[in-house]
C-alpha cells in the first residue's frame, strides 16, 4: 500500500537536503521521508509530477527532480555527517565541468574543519581561492585552527599570513590555537611571536594564550620573559591562575644549585603574597627545586595544607 504523504510541505522542503543525501548514501531510514519529499515537489511544482505515484516511481521522480541540485546533494551529505560523500560530489561536479558556488563550498569547509580533517579543508578553500571566490574570515580561521589542532603549524601560520595579506583580522580562537601549538612544540619563540600578533591585531589574548607561552619560556628556564609576560597578562587585566604562575617555580628551578632553589622559593612566597593558593602542579613544582626536606620545611613554615602528612 502507498504510504501517504504526511506533514506540511515547509517540513517536507526542509527535510529535502537530508533525505536526498541519505538517499544516496542507501539509508533506507531515508524512504520514510521521500513521499514528504514528493509533496514539497508537487506543491512547488504544479503538474509536473502525476499526483499518485507508487513506491519506486515516487522514488525516482523525486532523484530526477533535484539531482540537478547539486548545492542541495552536497548538503544533504553534509546534514547526514558524510563529509567523504560531499568531497566525491564536488570532485564528480569540477570534472564535469561545473563550478561549486561560494556558500556550498564555504559549507564544505567548515564542516570539514569541525570534523577535523584538515587536508580536506585546506584543499576546498585552495580551490576557493583557485576560483577567485571570496573567501570569508571564518573558512580561514577553521582552517587555521584545525591545521594548528593537529600540529600542522606551517599550514595554519600560511593561512594566518594570508589573512594579513587580504587584510582579515584572524579570530583570537585562531590566534589562541597556534600560540598553544607552538607551545605543545616547546617553540616559546613562535608563540610568543604570535601571542604579539594578537595584540598588534587588536585582540585581546585570553588567559589561555599567556599560559602556553609562559609554559614555554619555563620549560626552556627563560624566567626573565615568563615574569614578563606574567607582568604584561596583569596589566590586560587578567589574573594568572596557580598553574599559570606555578611556571615561573618551574623557570626559576632551571638554575642549578642554591640560585635555582632560592628563585624558585621566592617565586613561591610572591604566589602566597598576591593571595593564590597553591595546588599540586604548584607543590611538585616547588619540591623538585627545593628537594623533599627543604620543601617540607617550606611548606610547614607557611602552614600549607598536607604537609603535616607527607612528615609523618
């Protein structure tokens, strides 16, 4: 027996991108949907369909009457989450000779990018860009994020400076990503590079950037810069953490000897004086510098919780 169609027709063209997608990926959940389909059809297209059609006619009819869509194919593959069908139907569409338009490929993108496949991202807004379509600031800045995400940092920093030739403005996610890239990479110098681009573009970097480049610069024992930088993260008005300022313990213990171990307790008496309270990444920190009976001394000294129990 023919299903009959049910819904009002807005929902059935609604539901016309994802149904053609998971129609063509096989999903027969997607059946379900195609006499809906037909019903949008046969409202926006007066007497070009007959309007009783059995199973496999209505399912053809609907096929022939969108396939020439291909915005509407491609984002149906996009609804269903088949980022590899979109790809095949925007190759299948350029070797044929037809141009994808900016908004399916601006979609490709950034659908792309949120899945994490960079390569696929990079190519599209390359493709973009071969095309002379514009290219919007958010295509950039997922790319430039996802690419960064993934370690990727010479293609997110291309993308980062062509923005700044096509004078766009990267986003301070995008910014924020590549600084903590960088820093994953023990680079303290590209991130605190473009921890200033940031700021000379305007931004406002997030506490988030200052940490991974203070991490950096301690990692590397560079305790002039991470006091620095902690100095400048102030000033923007945002107050380090414990973890954040825990780095300069960390910077300050790279010195050998009795300089390591005294920049480092001092380091820990300014983080008590500016009111935070320590936590374990602090207490670690404190205690590979110090040794376990200084820092046990220290800790007692100053009345910090659980030291009574590491003694006993």
């Amino acid at each position: 027996q023919e299903p009959e169609p049910r819904g009002s027709v807005s929902e059935s063209l609604a539901a016309l991108p994802g149904a053609m997608g998971a129609w063509r990926r096989g999903r027969v959940a997607a059946l379900r949907s195609l006499p809906l389909v037909a019903a949008a059809l046969l409202a926006s297209h007066p007497g070009r369909l007959p309007q009783r059609l059995g199973l496999q006619a209505l399912t053809e009819a609907t096929v022939a009457a969108v396939e020439e869509d291909d915005a509407s194919v491609i984002a149906g593959f996009l609804e269903v989450g088949d980022q590899a069908g979109a790809d095949q139907h925007l190759i299948q569409m350029i070797q044929h000779g037809k141009q994808p338009g900016k908004a399916t490929l601006t979609d490709v993108i950034m659908c792309q990018a949120r899945a994490g496949h960079a390569a696929s991202a990079v190519r599209w807004l390359r493709e973009m860009s071969r095309m002379n379509l514009e290219v919007a600031s958010s295509c950039y800045d997922a790319v430039v994020e996802v690419c960064a995400r993934r370690g990727d940092l010479a293609t997110a920093t291309e993308h980062l400076e062509e923005m700044a030739s096509a004078a766009l403005v990267p986003s301070a996610a995008a910014f924020t990503e590549t600084i903590q890239a960088f820093a994953k990479k023990g680079d303290a110098d590209g991130a605190s590079l473009w921890l200033s681009r940031m700021v000379a573009a305007g931004l406002m970097p997030e506490a988030e950037s200052y940490a991974a480049a203070i991490s950096a610069h301690a990692r590397s024992g560079q305790a002039e810069s991470v006091q620095s930088l902690l100095d400048e993260m102030r000033k923007q008005g945002l107050e380090p953490d414990a973890t954040t300022w825990s780095w300069l313990i960390v910077a300050k213990s790279v010195a050998k000897g009795p300089k390591g171990a005294e920049g480092a307790e001092d380091a820990f008496r300014q983080m008590l004086a500016g009111g935070l309270e320590p936590n374990s990444f602090t207490l670690g920190a404190l205690e590979r510098a110090l040794g376990r009976s200084a820092y046990r001394k220290i800790c007692l000294e100053l009345g910090i919780a659980g030291a009574e129990a590491e003694n006993q």
